[in-house]
C-alpha cells in the first residue's frame, strides 16, 4: 500500500494520496474583514493550488464538504460557490453548521478528488 503524505506537520498533512485519490486538510482563509463570500473565495483558491500541487485539478473533484459557522451565511457562500463550479463538473457535496476552531473562520472545505 502506497500512501504518499504532503506538507506534514506534528499534527496533520495538508495532502495524503492513495490509490489515485488525493485528500486534503480542511482549507480555511480567515481575516477580521472577511466575511463569508470573501473567505469562500479563498478558501477555492486554495484548493486549486493544493490540488495542482498533487498533480490534479478541480475536473477531478469527487466531494466537497462545507462547513459554515452560521446557515445564515448559506447563500453568501453558495453565490460564490455556484460561480465557481458553474464550468467544472460537479462533485457530491454537503454543507454543514459547525462551530469553528476559531471566531473569525466563518467557512471551511474539505476535498476528496481523483488524481
């Protein structure tokens, strides 16, 4: 069994791929003045590098997770969203409330896509 990590710390790895499948870390991009469809841009941003880096792309996505601090951040987040995937196959996705490891981090993406 192959599994190839990438970017690791004491505490995670920003990237794990097995078996032609990429994994990565939750994608976070918080500052004061961001509000939600600011840090859902970069947060996409993000994931295009990170999945570049692992010798994919976003054609290849197969879930999406979204994690939001409040629902009532659902449309600001899903304006961006749509723009974004509007060209790009659609992978499965959920989107979830969930409180936030820290205040200012209002969304959060984890991605599973082929390599």
């Amino acid at each position: 069994m192959n599994i190839e990590r990438i970017g690791s710390t004491d505490r995670m790895s920003k990237i794990v791929k097995h078996n032609d499948t990429i994994y990565l870390c939750g994608q976070t991009a918080s500052a004061d003045e961001w509000d939600t469809a600011e840090q859902t841009r970069r947060c996409l941003e993000q994931v295009e590098g990170l999945l570049l880096e692992a010798g994919s792309s976003t054609d290849k996505l197969l879930s999406v997770t979204i994690y939001v601090r409040d629902m009532k951040d659902f449309a600001a987040m899903n304006e961006v969203w749509d723009n974004w995937i509007a060209d790009k196959p659609k992978p499965a996705r959920a989107c979830v409330e969930a409180h936030m490891a820290r205040p200012n981090v209002l969304v959060e993406l984890t991605v599973i896509a082929a390599q």
